[in-house]
C-alpha cells in the first residue's frame, strides 16, 4: 500500500472551506490531477459520485467518513476494462 499525505493551511473560516470540500463538483477547484466531478447518489455518508481525471480515466467513489465540518473521506475504484485500481482519499478539514 502506498500512503501519501499532504497538509495545507487556509486562512478562512472552517465552514467556508468545508462549503468548498464536501462538493464533489468543486473537486477540480482543489484537487490535483480532476478534470471534473459529480454527484451519482445520495448525500454526505455513502453518496457515491463520478471523478473524472485529467488523463480521462473515471473513479466511481462512495463516500466513507462523513463528519461535518471536519471530515469527509471516499474511497475510489477506477472504472473501464481492466481497470484494478483502488485508491482511498481523506480529506481533513481543522481549525
């Protein structure tokens, strides 16, 4: 398994960055490497969503931790014929 972690500091308010986190359609806006994002199902714990990357390859992702306004966690599988790819993703959102 391959762990990579990242950390940034914004200096906004909490629920203004966690307004821009937990919309899968703002995903492009903050996160490397997404062409677009949206929502296939449900809200908050188990929505499942589409992420589109840059190179065009699809990841369904089914949200796994939901914590407003802290965190919010999904779990991605790469999508297409041969496909075996599988990634999981945590977001933290702290004052």
């Amino acid at each position: 398994m391959i762990l990579v972690e990242r950390s940034a500091h914004v200096a906004a308010p909490v629920e203004a960055v966690w307004d821009v986190v937990q919309r899968a359609e703002q995903l492009p806006a903050w996160l490397a490497g997404v062409r677009a994002a949206e929502v296939l199902s449900g809200e908050g714990f188990g929505r499942r969503q589409l992420v589109q990357a840059g190179r065009g390859a699809a990841h369904e992702a089914e949200v796994i931790a939901y914590q407003e306004p802290t965190l919010i966690g999904w779990r991605e599988r790469a999508k297409g014929a041969g496909a075996r790819a599988e990634a999981r993703t945590e977001i933290y959102v702290q004052l």
